[in-house]
C-alpha cells in the first residue's frame, strides 16, 4: 500500500438495492452511495459478487453505473463488475467506463467455460477490446476455477491491466501473489476474501474489497490506513471488529445465503429493502430478526431503526 498506485485502499463491493417488483430502487442506491462517500471509502464497486452482479438484468446494470458515477461525483473511484461476459460482447464493458466508471472488473466467464490454461489467452482478448482500465478478478468460489498465476505473470504490461481483485482463499497463493506482484509500479492487488485481508495489507496488497464494508466502511477504510502506517496493532483491533460483523451474515451460510442475510443486515439499518433477486432467496422475517439482534448487540444499528 506504499507505492502510490491510481487503485488502493477500501473498495466497497456495494449491495445492489431492489424493490420487491424486482426494479432497481433508486433511492436506496443513492444512500447506500452517499453512506460509503460519508465514510471517505477509496472505492465502490459495483455489480460484483457481493451486489448480485450475475443476477442484475441488463435493462438495470448500465443504469446502475450511471447513478452511482453521478452520485460518486469523483470522490471515490467507482469499478464496475462485468458479471459471466461473453467473449462475443464488449458492448457493455465500453458502456460502463463511457458511463465514467473508472475500470471494469472481469472473472474468467461461467455460462461459457474456458479451461484454465486458456485464460490467458481469453483475458489477453479482453483486454485488447476494453477501452479503458481493466482489473482481473479471482473467484474460484462462483468460477469453478482459479486464474494461474504465470497467466497474470504473462498478461503483465498490457496498457489496459490495471490490477487484480483475488478472492481465493488460499494463503499460499496469496503469499505467491504478493511476492510475484506486490509493489509493481501500475499494477493493484485487492484481497478479496475476508479471512485474508489483514495478511494480505501486511504483505503489501494494495487494497481490500470487504462486503462488511456495506454495514461499517468507516472500520474497513481505517484498517487500510493502519496499514499504511504500519500500525499493525490498531490493524488487528479494526481486522477483529470487521471479522465479528462480518460472522453476522457469513457465518454458517454458504455464499448465496450470505448475500441475502448481507442484504438484510443493511435492510436493518435502513437503507434498502432486504429483496434479493433469483436465484437467491431472501431471508424469511423470523432470520432477518435474528440478525437485527446480532446487530443490536455489536452497536450497528442506528437510533431511527
């Protein structure tokens, strides 16, 4: 976090508001984005895992990265996530970034499957038709599987490679990924995974992307900063609290139940409507106020709610 890159700090892989009608609420986004903006978080992504990106239709995505590029008004960076893109259709990454958003983010494509040790090959496609910053992202979780590391290795240098979003959870690779990369001049590495984020700053990882930091950005934009100071002590009280909440919605769910109890946790403070869209499901009533006790007790709700 010491090298003055463009890409740094606590980027916020925002939940995506909707109505029960399955629309975007507007509204909603607008406070989510002026709750994160409040909080001085260095980024909001959009559309990633944690915003139901692969769920989002496409009549709402590029409305969704002109709202909050308006809202953001250049005081954070603001990533857009590319969902399970088509290696047929650059239309919408273009869109995004004409939209002003200051790179896209790419995992390795689903519906259409690409065998690891073609990746690179695939990505250096994507990359030669993106107009504008491009960061990969890792997600073996909802991929199926991992972007090799001699890939990244050989995709270096590319005008439009901006960084890497990594959210395995493997120390080892992450341990690889910092020695191999860390401190490359124009080149970002975010820890993507909760379990690795304090190892990852201590390594030298650029920046975190914690879906915590949808219910206490203040908390995840103040541990990049210890970090940035070396003060490893206030990092660990900051990583402890941000671990305590985040077993909120996490703990003892798979990924796609923890997007719908994420959503309900920031139901509870407020500020969007606890709906998620299909295939998820959102959690019955009885859940949701399961959470809001856990909350109550770890001091995250506000007076009003």
């Amino acid at each position: 976090m010491k090298n003055g890159l463009k890409y740094h700090g606590a980027v916020v892989p925002m939940v995506t508001p909707f109505t029960a009608a399955g629309t975007l609420d507007g509204p909603a986004l607008d406070r989510l984005t002026d709750m994160l903006l409040a909080a001085g978080v260095d980024g909001i992504f959009v559309l990633g895992t944690t915003g139901e990106g692969a769920y989002v239709p496409p009549a709402h995505r590029l409305q969704l990265v002109e709202r909050v590029v308006a809202r953001t008004g250049k005081r954070a960076k603001v990533f857009a996530g590319l969902g399970d893109i088509r290696n047929s259709d650059m239309a919408e990454a273009n869109a995004f970034l004409k939209a002003g958003a200051d790179a896209v983010v790419a995992h390795p494509p689903i519906a259409e499957k690409v065998p690891a040790a073609k990746l690179q090959e695939w990505f250096k496609s994507l990359l030669d038709k993106v107009e504008g910053p491009l960061l990969l992202y890792n997600m073996p979780p909802t991929t199926g599987l991992s972007i090799p590391l001699d890939a990244v290795e050989n995709l270096l240098g590319h005008p439009r490679l901006a960084g890497i979003k990594d959210s395995e959870n493997n120390l080892h690779r992450l341990e690889e990924l910092m020695t191999r990369f860390g401190g490359k001049k124009d080149f970002a590495v975010f820890v993507g995974v909760g379990a690795l984020m304090e190892k990852g700053l201590k390594l030298g990882a650029d920046g975190i992307v914690p879906s915590v930091g949808n219910l206490i950005p203040d908390t995840c934009r103040e541990l990049c900063l210890a970090a940035q100071k070396s003060d490893w002590a206030q990092a660990e009280h900051l990583y402890a609290r941000m671990s305590n909440v985040a077993a909120v919605y996490q703990k003892g769910r798979t990924l796609n139940e923890s997007l719908a109890a994420l959503k309900a946790a920031v139901h509870c403070q407020g500020l969007c409507a606890p709906d998620v869209l299909p295939p998820l499901h959102s959690l019955p009533p009885i859940e949701v106020e399961k959470i809001r006790s856990q909350m109550e007790q770890l001091h995250l709700l506000n007076a009003s709610v």
